[in-house]
C-alpha cells in the first residue's frame, strides 16, 4: 500500500469513513474482524513500512 | 380506546411517544436492541422486549420480530416512530393483517407517495408545481438546447445514477449547456457506468419550507403552517423553525398557499394521520413540491411550541378512529419556535461521530425550553445508530426572542465525555445573516467556509 490507500471503511454512526494509510509499507498482518466494532486507539494492522 | 402501544423505535423519539401514551393512560412496549438495555425508552416503558443484535437489520428492522413482541404483549398498536420501518408500506400492512392498528398513514396511500412519479402526478392533478425539468433522460444536445429554453436558465444537468454532485452541471447559457451536457454524461459514464441524464430548473438560494398535516380517517385534512429546514449541512437538517422567516418577512400572504397546496396533495393521495408536504422555495416566491414525508418528523417539537397542538397525541388519536379536535380556523400559530438538533459529532473534526459514555449530563431549563433527549449521565451512545443525541427546543414571543433563548440554552447546556454540536449551533445563533432571518439551504457551506469560524469556540 502508499500513502493514502484506502485500507479499510469504519462505519460510526451510519457513517461510512475511509481509512487511509499513512504510509508505504506492506500489510503483515490484520488484528480485526471483518464487522467487529472497534474502539479507540485500537490496532488495525501491522505494517512492515517499505 | 387503545390499552397498551408498542413503539418499534429506539433513542429520543421512542421516549417521546412513551411520554405521549403515559398522558393518555396508555401502557407501553418497548423493543430494544443488545446494545441498547441500558436506554432510556427500555427504562420508561412498562414492558421491555429484546430483539436482537445491535445491527438494525438484526433488530429495529425485524418485522417479523416486531410482530412477535406485539403478538406476545398483546398490543392494540403499534408506533413506527421515525426512520426504521416508519414509512415501510408492507410493514403497516402486516400489522393491519395482524389486527394491530399502524400509527400512521394507510398502506395504500403510503405506497402512492413512495413512487417519484405517481406522487409527481398527485401533485400535477392538485395543481401544484414540481421542480421544472425534462420528462426522463435527454438523448442528445439538440434536446437539452429545446428543454432549458423552455424552463429558462440556470438549468442542472444531473445523473440518473448519480450522487455527491458527480455527474451534475450547473449551466447558465446555451454554451456552456452543450459543454456540461457532454461532461456530465461521460462523467456519469465513468462514475456509474450509465451515462443517462436529466435536466432540472436549478432553484438558487433554495429554502426547504415544509408543512405539517394531519388527516382523519374521515377524510379531514388540516395544516399547521410551516417549518424552515433551510439550515442543513450535506443534506442533514441542523435547525428548524416556526415560522419561516422567508414567509414571515418576504413572502406573507404564500403561508395560506403553499398550505392549501400541501392540503390538495394530501387529499389527492387519501392521507391520514400526521404527514410533512416538503416544498423548495426560491428568491422570488414561486414554490415546488418535492415529496411527502409520511411519519412524525424528527422536528415536529416546533410546531408543536407554536400551535399548542399535541401531534404524538394527535396521531394515536386519529389511529383510534376519532375525528380531529380542529378545524383549519382553530390553528393559531403564536409566538416563534427554534429548534437547535444536538449530535454527538465533533464540529471541529469535520464533524466526525463521537460515540461514547457521557461523564457529566446537565440540561437547560427556565421558560419555553425544551429537550427531548434519551441521553443522561453516564449513557454510552453506541456507534450503532445515527448521532443525533437529542434536540433543544424553544419559544419565544417574536424570532429575536427565540434566538436570544436558545443562545441562553445552549450555554447552559453541558455534556461531557462526548463531542457535541452545541458550539456550532452557538455559532449559528451569533450569526449575523442568521438573525436577520436570510439564509438558504447554502448556509452552513457559506458559513464553514467563511471567516466566521472563529466564533465557534469550545465549551470547556
């Protein structure tokens, strides 16, 4: 992924909200599950930044 | 007579009909979601029944489930409230095939005002005006040059399949419509792989004025004036008030007008029960139909400030099968009501969602102020559902003191742990254009883009 790359859509509230990475790099592994809520602060992925 | 009500809704307006059944001696049912057993609705009713997961699809929006809480409690009735199933024709239809009463319009007249097209044609026979614009899609230049001389310039050109302004030109001259015709449609194209266009009379400084109907079942229709919701951000409502002041100021005698239109257009579909005629108004008073909102509306409070008339009440009444209480004569709008919807977003982040437990909860209070709210303190708002938490009504004598009241409120207001609205709408309220009462649904996009973002200060 680059800078910018949508990697994954939070929906808060009815709202859908893009997630965008902040930086190049690869994703190593995913920490969530597809339609589990999320909370604040919370890991998503770990990155190995390339 | 109605003994028992089932409200298939959640948040600030499930308390509000639960409010309107105690008054009536009504007992009630609440139905919740997993995530919603701390509520406030579940907590004021008399009974309370879980039906399912935190998705609406998994709960708010389950007929069949509905049904069974209403079968098993044994209701008379059920309240839609808004949003959810309100305005589902075959959800009113199931009720009825269950011999539970629908809060609302018949499903018949439901489903006529659903159609674009069948509700256009309601309108055209009532004799009232729909937004100017071709009949379907324009086929070529040599077309769209015929319609937008005939409707008159500025003209949109927007996409059968389009959303967010893609697909969508504005043109104010033969040249500059051939151009945008040409655009929009490979844009259209590219964005929704359908490359069909429309055109429509652009209305500029638009104002969304609306009216308040209630119809019995024996076909008595009655208005009770308008509402302006001219003040929305991307299409969300912010603010409402009672009177306009568009009509108040500019425009007084097209009250009695676009009121007897909405009153044509509801006899037109046979409506009962308490419907919104929503109308565009533009800078010179001629006056569109848009649609019918067939449900109690989030912003029903101000009309009910300025008319004294209960329409929660109103509408369990004409679900019972009594006429109403009023005649066309009898309503008297007195005074100014503004209502101010407060969300847990956060309006110096691009007004984010903000859900969360709230710390500390103290509500306005003091003459003509209202809240209707399910929040309180230590209340976690779930992500789940939408971001209004709650909204702030109040009334005064004439618009300057309205204004100067809901300042007053909302200052008084505090809630912490969330991210609210309120110091926008503080803004708003200090607003010089606001208060002089010109404003269109532009507003907020010229008032966010402006160099008056400095007086939104946060509350600490």
């Amino acid at each position: 992924m680059n800078p910018d790359s949508v990697v994954c859509i939070i929906e808060a509230m009815k709202v859908m909200n893009e997630i965008k990475s902040e930086v190049k790099g690869v994703i190593t592994q995913i920490l969530i599950e597809n339609g589990k809520p999320v909370e604040f602060g919370q890991p998503l992925f770990k990155v190995r930044p390339v | 007579m109605f003994e028992k009500v089932l409200v298939a809704n959640r948040g600030e307006i499930a308390v509000r009909i639960i409010r309107a059944c105690k008054e009536m001696n009504i007992r009630t049912v609440a139905v919740y979601s997993e995530v919603d057993a701390n509520s406030m609705h579940v907590q004021m009713a008399d009974e309370a029944i879980c039906i399912g997961k935190a998705a609406s699809s998994e709960s708010y929006l389950r007929i069949d489930r509905i049904i069974s809480a209403a079968e098993i409690a044994d209701v008379d009735a059920i309240h839609p409230g808004y949003g959810f199933l309100s305005e589902n024709a075959h959800f009113a239809e199931v009720c009825e095939s269950c011999n539970i009463r629908f809060i609302g319009p018949s499903p018949r007249a439901m489903s006529a005002l659903e159609d674009k097209a069948v509700s256009r044609a309601l309108a055209k026979k009532a004799g009232v005006e729909t937004p100017p614009g071709s009949e379907g899609t324009v086929e070529n230049e040599k077309e769209a040059l015929t319609i937008a001389k005939k409707i008159g310039y500025p003209v949109m050109i927007k996409a059968v399949a389009g959303g967010g302004g893609r697909g969508m030109r504005i043109a104010h001259n033969d040249i500059s419509l051939v151009k945008g015709y040409h655009t929009a449609r490979s844009e259209a194209e590219k964005c929704f792989g359908n490359s069909g266009v429309y055109i429509e009379k652009f209305i500029e400084n638009p104002h969304h004025i609306e009216i308040q109907i209630l119809g019995d079942t024996k076909g008595k229709i009655i208005h009770l004036g308008e509402r302006d919701c001219s003040v929305q951000r991307r299409n969300q409502k912010l603010i409402e008030e009672s009177p306009s002041p568009l009509l108040e100021q500019k425009f007084r005698k097209l009250r009695d007008k676009i009121g007897k239109a909405a009153i044509r257009i509801a006899e037109a579909a046979r409506y009962t029960n308490a419907g919104t005629v929503e109308f565009i108004v533009d800078d010179h008073g001629n006056f569109y139909f848009l649609e019918v909102n067939k449900r109690i509306q989030v912003e029903h409070p101000v009309t009910e400030e300025v008319t004294g008339i209960d329409l929660v009440r109103a509408q369990i009444e004409i679900a019972m099968g009594e006429p109403l209480r009023y005649s066309q004569s009898d309503i008297v709008m007195k005074g100014h009501a503004i209502e101010c919807r407060i969300n847990a977003e956060d309006p110096f982040g691009d007004f984010r969602p903000s859900p969360g437990r709230i710390e500390m909860y103290y509500q306005p209070g003091g003459r003509e102020v209202r809240v209707d709210t399910h929040a309180y303190a230590g209340y976690t708002i779930p992500p789940t559902y939408d971001s209004m938490i709650g909204k702030l009504i109040v009334r005064g004598k004439d618009r300057r003191e309205a204004i100067d009241r809901m300042n007053r409120a909302l200052n008084e207001f505090m809630i912490t742990g969330i991210k609210t609205t309120i110091s926008f709408q503080q803004a708003i309220m200090q607003d010089p254009n606001f208060r002089r009462g010109v404003y269109s649904t532009s507003f907020v996009e010229q008032l966010l883009g402006g160099a008056r973002r400095e007086l939104i200060e946060e509350k600490t």
